[in-house]
C-alpha cells in the first residue's frame, strides 16, 4: 500500500546558492532578476503544506533552489527555461506559494521560477465576457478590479488572497461559487505556456481537433510554465439570497441536496455540514473578531510561525501558549472516543446561496426551498447563509492557530457521485477516526455528484510525533479514497503529498500516455522534475 512519501530535509537556510550560475543567467536577462540570498531560497524552498510548518518546529526545511529568477516578460521565462536546460536545471515554477500538497517543493535544487512579476491584466473584452491576465497576478486585487466594472470571474478560493491564475490552472482548482460558476477548466478559454524546450506555446478555446489545454490543467508545472491565461467572465449578480437549513439526517440532507441539482437548479454556493461541522457552525453566537478580516495574503500565511511569535515568544506569551497547548493536546489525543462521541451527533446544516438575476434567482430559490423542505429540511432562514458570507476567509486565518496550540490541521478533499457520496463520507471517517479528529463538509456540487472536504486534526506534543499521526492520518485517507472508486483530489492538486496514489487512480494506460506527454513537451525532465508520476 501507499505511503505519503518521505522528503529529505535540512537545516533551514542550509548551504550556498549558486553564485557563477547565478552570474551566467543574470548575463542573459539583466541586472534584477535572479538572487542567491538565503532568505530568498529558503521563502522558495516550501510551499503552505501544512506538513511545512511542523518541520519549522524541527528548525528545518525542504532543499532550497540554487537560485531564484523573477522573469519580467514572457521572453524572459523562455529564456530562462533554455537556460536550465543547457545546464541540465530543474525549474519549479512559482506563482504565491499557496500550493497545499508540496507541488511547489524542489527535489533537485535548481531554479524557483518566481512569476509574481508577470501580474499585468493584458485585456478586458465586455462584449465576449472575457479577461486575459498574466499568471502572477494574485487574485484577490483582480477580482476588485473586475467588479469595478461590473463583472466577476465568479472563482472564489479560499486562498484568493495568495494564489494566482496559474496556479489555478496548474492545480486544477475550484472556487467557493464553483456550482454556479465552474471549476477553472469552465473558465478558461485560453493560455500561453513556455514548455520545458523553452518554446512559447499559445491554445485557445474554441479550436479543431483535441482539446489541448486539458493537457495543463492540473499539470503543476511539469510540462511547462504557464504565463498567461484567459479566462470566462460573467456579469455581477443583482442579488444574493443566502438561507440555510436543517436536516434530521446527514442521508437525507444529501438528497435533498443531490435533487437541487440534478433539477437544474445552480446555486452559487452548497455547503453541507457533517453533524460534528454542524454543531459547531451553530454553536457559537453571531460575530467574532476575525469575521471581518479580508482574504488572507501569501505573507500572512506564509510567515505564520514568525507572525505567530513561535520562534522567540516572551515569556508571558509562552505561559498563556503553554496553557493552550497543554489543553488542546490533552483533547486532541482522544480522537478515537470524540470522534465517537460525534458519530451519536445526527442533524445537519445546509447553506445555500443563490445569486443572479432578480427574478430568476428568487424563483430558483423558491424552488430550493421546497425541495428542502420535502425532504425534511428546517428552514433557518437568512441567518445560516450570511453568516457564512461574512466568515467565508476566517478559516485560512485560524488555521495556524492550531500548531501554535501545540496541533496539527490539514484538509483533504476527495470527490465522487451521489451514489457513492455517503458511503466515501463513512469510509473516510472510520478510516481516519483512531488517528485524528475527524469532520466535514459536502461542497462544490453537480448533477452527477460532489466534493467531500474533510478537516483532519491531531495533536503535536513533538514535532515527530505530529508527522506520525499526519501521516497516518492521510495514508488511511487516501487508501479508503481509492478502496471507494473515489478521486484522491478534486482541487488542491497532487504535489508530493498524493502522487503515489496517482498512478493507482490512473490506470498503467494513463500512466504510459501522461509520461509520454511529458517527454513531448519537457524532453530533459528540467520542469518541476519528481511530481506527477516522476
């Protein structure tokens, strides 16, 4: 059976870049572009795989690159990639480090190929709804800059703040309204990549013959670097009408939520809540101090532990971490019995969000609602769907509060149909039970079925004994995924953290036909080498 992989480690900012390649590519694109400063490598050498930030606790850290490069143009990633490629470099293409699976990790050292500088909207076409950005654009800011003009690209990700068009692409990834809207592959349209010979390829949608974007989506940067993309626009909604509901059962929740769609009806936002998820959401009063924080950016999370104070805290704030810890351990150590205590729990929430036109979305909503409420659904009204609204950012922000505390979090997202949701659901969690604190919730729905996001958390007395329990955690995860017919991802990517379940979901065919792909576009394995079936 598959096992999450082991990554070499060292200490943090260990070892010299590489000062006469360094000189060598700087001679070819101009003062400013590449650095071999330690802090630099080392902000390049781990993405927000939550796994990262245990090892911080260890004072360690992935291999860092050699050197990093901050291309200006699409020119200058192309000569970047020819580069490597006559000195046999692996490239890693970066856009804000908010990857959650290690897709952005180096194995081989190499160049970290920083895109952030690739940011410009190049176009807005009102009439064809459409946008073509540069893929280091974070997405946050592009979106204001979008509604300004009354249009939205309706992909809301949780990590909006800290992620770009590319790595959207790259990860295969959904947004919060993805039920309404689309994934990305139902946004994009178009992009350019620059492969891994160094050559500028442009696809467009629509085209003759086979789909050639579908080969970059989800590609994580092994075929090439993606620089460009152009994506589906849609009007700003008139209205938005939040409201949930609650359900006896977490079965017949799912029907009701199985039929709102397989009826046509497209609701922006979905979210059923697990009972555990469920007693929680309803819990806690109205409010709360971080319901009004904005998107979370790559800064924030990523200079959590610093931000957090863990590297040198005063000693009153190591007395009051000393208590948190030693409570939040001691719970979650009996992961075993609370999450049977929470299996007893039964009723469920569901939060429903329509958005669009003013007469039209209220008539979908009616009709929601009377499916709902066939089912036995209790409508809650407003309440449920607002609060949602205004804490849709908090968890990215609360996150690390729980390896502050002395724990670990992660989340894993596995997706399948609606006759085989529920029973993934049971296998998942009895898998998962003896080694973490187990909850969920059901999002990102379609006709034919829907996303599972499980929240997995343990405690972390020592660092090594918080990776055990990670990783076992995730291998009886994933191992239960693949036993159910279900997918191992439905939209964080593979990174390190999944591939070795990737070839099992794949099949030998797909296995042999995604390998020759790559030798197609990266013939001397220089992009992103050791990820997607190395």
């Amino acid at each position: 059976m598959s096992s999450v992989p082991e990554i070499p480690l060292v200490p943090r900012t260990a070892g010299r870049g590489d000062a006469s390649l360094a000189a060598a590519l700087t001679a070819r694109l101009g003062p400013g572009r590449v650095s071999i400063r330690p802090e630099d490598r080392e902000a390049h050498s781990r993405d927000l795989w939550p796994k990262s930030l245990l090892w911080l606790r260890q004072d360690r850290a992935p291999p860092p690159p050699d050197l990093v490069c901050t291309p200006r143009s699409t020119a200058e990633v192309a000569e970047t990639i020819r580069f490597a490629a006559e000195h046999g470099l692996a490239v890693v293409p970066w856009g804000a480090g908010s990857g959650v699976c290690g897709g952005a990790l180096h194995l081989q050292g190499g160049i970290a190929l920083d895109l952030r500088c690739l940011s410009r909207v190049r176009s807005i076409d009102r009439e064809a709804l459409t946008v073509e950005v540069e893929a280091g654009a974070l997405g946050w800011p592009l979106e204001q800059r979008l509604e300004v003009q009354g249009l939205t690209l309706g992909h809301f990700p949780s990590s909006i703040g800290l992620s770009t068009p590319g790595g959207w692409v790259a990860a295969r990834g959904a947004g919060q309204s993805s039920s309404r809207y689309g994934k990305i592959e139902d946004l994009l349209l178009g992009l350019e990549v620059v492969l891994g010979t160094g050559e500028i390829l442009r696809l467009d949608r629509p085209a003759a013959g086979s789909d050639l974007l579908e080969l970059f989506l989800g590609s994580e940067g092994t075929l090439g670097a993606i620089t460009a993309v152009r994506l589906r626009l849609f009007p700003m909604p008139e209205v938005q009408l939040p409201r949930g509901f609650r359900f006896p059962s977490l079965g017949r929740a799912l029907e009701a939520m199985g039929e709102i769609f397989r009826c046509g009806l497209r609701p922006s936002v979905a979210r059923l809540y697990d009972p555990l998820d469920t007693w929680m959401a309803l819990g806690p009063g109205e409010g709360g101090g971080d319901a009004a924080l904005p998107p979370p950016t790559r800064d924030d999370l990523r200079t959590a532990p610093e931000r957090n104070e863990l590297i040198r805290p005063t000693l009153e704030q190591r007395l009051r971490r000393g208590a948190r810890r030693g409570a939040l351990q001691g719970v979650l150590r009996l992961a075993r019995p609370l999450n049977f205590a929470a299996g007893l729990l039964r009723s469920c929430m569901l939060v429903l969000v329509h958005e669009g036109p003013g007469a039209e979305t209220r008539g979908e909503a009616a009709r929601t609602r009377a499916i709902c409420t066939a089912h036995g659904g209790v409508d809650l009204g407003v309440g449920p769907g607002l609060r949602w609204l205004r804490e849709r950012w908090a968890v990215s922000w609360r996150l690390p509060r729980i390896f502050d505390a002395g724990g670990w979090v992660d989340t894993c997202e596995v997706a399948t149909s609606w006759s085989k949701v529920e029973s993934l659901y049971r296998a998942i969690r009895a898998a998962v039970a003896p080694h973490a604190f187990v909850m969920a919730h059901f999002s990102h729905a379609w006709p034919d079925g829907c996303s599972i996001y499980f929240t997995f958390s343990g405690a972390a007395p020592t660092p090594e004994e918080g990776i055990a329990a990670y990783d076992a955690a995730w291998k009886a995860a994933l191992d239960a995924a693949e036993e159910a017919g279900a997918t191992i991802t439905h939209h964080h990517g593979v990174g390190v953290l999944k591939e070795q379940w990737l070839e099992r979901e794949l099949g030998e065919g797909g296995v042999h036909l995604l390998r020759a792909v790559k030798r197609a576009c990266d013939p001397k394995g220089i992009m992103n080498p050791g990820k997607l079936l190395p």
